[in-house]
C-alpha cells in the first residue's frame, strides 16, 4: 500500500479524463482505417523471421560447423533483441506515434536480414567452420531482427488497441494473431521457393524476407495512426412537432442531457511513475509468471528444430527430419495464432475491461463471468502438460507436435491477455512502456532456459556425432525437468493474483 502522503500526491497529479480529439468524417475515417488495417497485416506477416530459425539451424550446423551453444546464441540474440529497448520503444510509440517504429523496423529487419544473407553466402567451403568475426555477425544479425520485430509489434498494437477502444483484448488478440501467423507465412515461401534436394537456400530465402520486410514497413511508416472518433452525422428524420415534444416532457424530465461519463487514465492512488510500479507485488509476482511461462516457450521455439534431431525417427511415417521441423514451425505459429484469437476474444466478453471513475469505483461496460487471470493458468496448464509429454511419453520425432501444441497455445495465451492486464492494473495512460517493462521478464527468462538446454545438450554430444547434433532423450530431459518445475510455480503465481485481483479483471 502506499504511504497516504504519496497518495494524496498522486491523486493531486491525477489526469481528471481522457482529453478530447477532433473528429472526421465517417467515411474519411473508413478509408485511413482500412489502410491502416492493412499495413499491420503486411508488417505482421513479414515482421517473424527469428522464428524461422528452426529452418536454417540445420544447414548453420552443417555448413559453418556450428555448435550447439552456438547456434543457441544465436537464436537468443532474436528473441532476446525484442527485449532489451521494449520500454524505450513503447515510449516512443506512445510520444512520436506507430508510424516512426514502422519506419525504424524497416531499417533494423532489412538491415538485419541483409547482413546475414550476406555472411552465410560468404561462408567458407565446406567443411572448414566460420570464423569468429562472421559468427559474432551473425548473432549482431539476428539481435537486429529481434529489435526490429519488437517495433513492429509495438507500432501495431498500439495502432490497434487505440483504434479500436471498445475491444481492446480483441484488438491486442488479432495484433498479435497476425505475428503468430509471420512462421507459418515465410515457411511456406522457404519450402515452396527456396527448397533444393540439399536443403533450404538459407542466402537466398533471407534476401527475399529483407526486401520484403523493408517494403512492407515503409509502407506501414506511410499509413499507419492512430484515428481520431467519426464525427456524428446530424439526424435525418424530420423533427417533431412542438406538441409531440411537449407531450414527452414532465416534471421529472432532467433540463440538461445527461453527461458523458469520464474515466481515469489511471487507478485511483497511482501516479504512473516507474517507482510506484516497481513497489508493486502484484507486478513482481506477474514479471515472475511472464518470466517462466514466456522463456520456457521462447526455449522451446528456438530449439524445436534440435528436439526433433535428439528424437528417432518414427517406423511409421517417411517424413525426413527437415520436414518433420518445418511442420514444428508451422504448428508452433497455427496454436499461437490461434490462442491470441481465442484468448483475446474470450476475455474481452468474459472479463471486460473495467474503467475507473473519478470517484475511484469500477464501472465494466458489460457484466464480468471469470477473471482474466484464469486464461494465464488455461496457457500454462497446456505448457505444462505438454513438458510432461516429453518427459514421459515421448518416443520417437513424431511425437513432437505436443510440445509445439503446448508451448504455442501458452505462448499466444499469455500475449494475449497481458496487454489487458497491465492496462487494468497499472492504468492506460503509460500502457506501452508498463507492457516493455514487463516484458523484460522473458528477457531474463529466455536465456536462462535456453543455455540450460544448450549446455546439457552439448554435455550429451558425442565427439564423432554427425553434424554436431546431440541424440537422444538425454539431450533434453534435464531441461524439461527443470522447466516443468518453473511451470508448476508460475501456475501458484498465478493462483495468487487471481485471489488478490477479484472482482477488478
């Protein structure tokens, strides 16, 4: 609880209601709409290309002599680039607006893209490995991509939670929806286009994703904004006649129209500094849960490719093990494209979002039946479920898909329901930059999880291993123990802020 004095300072500092915008005109306002709509599907589809690197991973190994550690760096640069600068990019979605990040992720996913297509069709012959400068290029690369993919995450979210108000878990949900298909999307071009009989052509298939990237977000820094309210349109029904009017009045008959209520932009005692958030329990113990469940997944993502490879193939299928990984992928982005749309829709009907009133009491727009929290536990539970899987049930490379199932609904669950969660709690006014604060846990979160796998899967290496890839069950078994047991703890974590926020999401 805060000290009163600081209360009643933050309520002295408390915006009274969201400042009004001029509107347009209706129709003006459906034709920017429209653009804007399709500019963060383009940005969305082309924005995913660090989740492809369960593809490339095989011909790095092959090709350059990579490691395991080192390839697992790599793909950490990716997503740990989302991470770092999250809050200084929400800060400036919220300040300079989602057409600047549109335009910094064109230069960052083209840039990125480029340089490693670059470095890979300079790589030396085979089998002579890369050397340390175009293996360090190679993960500055991928950082880039991370970055960049986190612009055009935050320029599109924003633009749609602040386009569409009345839905913001939808909007987040169908945001987000649309970054969870980008796998899916560039996989199909990379089987389709860039497939030959020795495997993908890595140089070729990251030039096209950079050329396409680029245009896409240029594109989007041109059309993206957040639109101001359609005007009312006059009424076009004649008016009534006096008597008519007069016939409808009494006593009771209020003289003034009654008023539009206003709402806070931030929860009664709160006065939107990071301090105040960083004194919050509720936000640790969520930075926890985001921490697990989000690293884990981000783990799982990245080295879903070498999974596949520790595992035999099955008697009963023909599918080679690049075929088998690419399906991984394409699961991995169906389930998480699928639970942001599910999660988001549900929760935006289920639990609304509530307002705070001036007088500090929760209006909801419509009656709440379950708390958002409870889809945070449904995610985590299929994690967790599906960490079992491969812990006990799991045999051969065709049993994979479970944990691609589990790891991409909990993934797109989460991602889904935290924006909302952070808005409700810790207030609207500074959402973007709560929600990059907070995503600062899978920053932390991913690289402990993944070089806990890396480690113990060069541990289970053989010297004379083919390709440097570890085989069997042992090359991941510890590491999905210990995951199980962090999903089991985020899942008490979640326990708790579902008893403490009753009643408010």
């Amino acid at each position: 609880m805060p000290h009163p004095i600081e209360l009643s300072r933050s309520r002295s500092r408390q915006p009274a209601a969201r400042t009004p915008v001029q509107p347009i005109a209706p129709r003006v306002r459906n034709v920017k709409l429209a653009l804007v709509c399709l500019s963060m599907v383009l940005n969305a589809m082309s924005s995913g290309a660090i989740f492809t690197f369960p593809l490339l991973a095989p011909q790095l190994a092959r090709h350059l002599r990579l490691t395991q550690p080192q390839l697992s760096t790599i793909a950490l640069a990716g997503m740990m680039g989302q991470y770092p600068f999250a809050a200084l990019i929400g800060s400036l979605v919220d300040r300079a607006g989602p057409a600047a990040c549109s335009l910094l992720a064109a230069g960052l996913l083209a840039g990125g893209l480029g340089a490693f297509s670059n470095q890979i069709s300079h790589a030396p012959p085979y089998p002579d490995p890369a050397s340390p400068v175009q293996y360090y290029i190679l993960v500055l690369s991928f950082a880039m991509l991370g970055l960049g993919a986190v612009s055009s995450y935050f320029a599109s979210l924003v633009c749609a939670s602040k386009n569409f108000p009345d839905y913001p878990g939808a909007a987040a949900g169908t945001s987000m929806a649309l970054f969870g298909f980008s796998p899916l999307v560039l996989s199909l071009f990379a089987s389709s286009l860039f497939t030959t009989p020795d495997g993908l052509d890595v140089t070729r298939f990251t030039a096209f994703v950079a050329a396409l990237a680029g245009a896409t977000h240029i594109f989007g820094a041109l059309t993206l904004q957040i639109l101001p309210p359609p005007a009312v349109e006059p009424a076009r029904s004649p008016l009534p006649r006096i008597d008519e009017e007069r016939a409808s009045l009494d006593e009771r008959s209020a003289l003034l129209p009654k008023p539009t209520p206003s709402y806070l932009e931030l929860p009664p005692g709160c006065d939107g500094s990071v301090r105040t958030l960083l004194t919050n329990i509720d936000f640790w113990i969520l930075a926890f849960a985001s921490l697990c469940a989000l690293g884990i997944c981000e783990t799982i993502i990245a080295n879903i490719g070498t999974v596949v490879l520790a595992l035999p193939a099955s008697l009963y299928t023909f599918s080679d093990p690049i075929t088998i990984t690419a399906t991984q992928v394409r699961l991995i982005s169906i389930t998480n494209t699928v639970s942001r749309l599910v999660f988001g829709f549900l929760a935006d009907f289920t639990s609304p979002i509530a307002n705070y009133l001036p007088s500090g009491e929760l209006e909801y727009p419509r009656k709440s039946y379950i708390s958002r929290v409870l889809f945070l536990v449904l995610g985590t539970t299929c994690l967790s479920a599906a960490l079992a899987w491969m812990l006990f049930g799991v045999s051969t490379q065709s049993g994979v898909w479970v944990l691609s199932v589990g790891a991409g609904t909990a993934y797109g669950g989460f991602f889904a329901i935290l924006p909302g969660l952070v808005s409700s709690i810790f207030g609207a006014r500074d959402f973007a930059r709560n929600f990059g604060i907070i995503s600062y846990s899978a920053f932390i979160g991913t690289p402990i999880f993944t070089y806990i796998y890396a480690f113990n899967s060069e541990q289970h290496t053989s010297d004379g291993a083919e390709d440097g890839v570890c085989k069997g069950e042992d090359c991941f078994r510890s590491t999905f123990w210990v995951c199980e047991a962090c999903a089991l703890a985020t899942l008490c974590g979640l326990a708790v802020l579902w008893k403490r926020w009753q009643g408010r999401v």
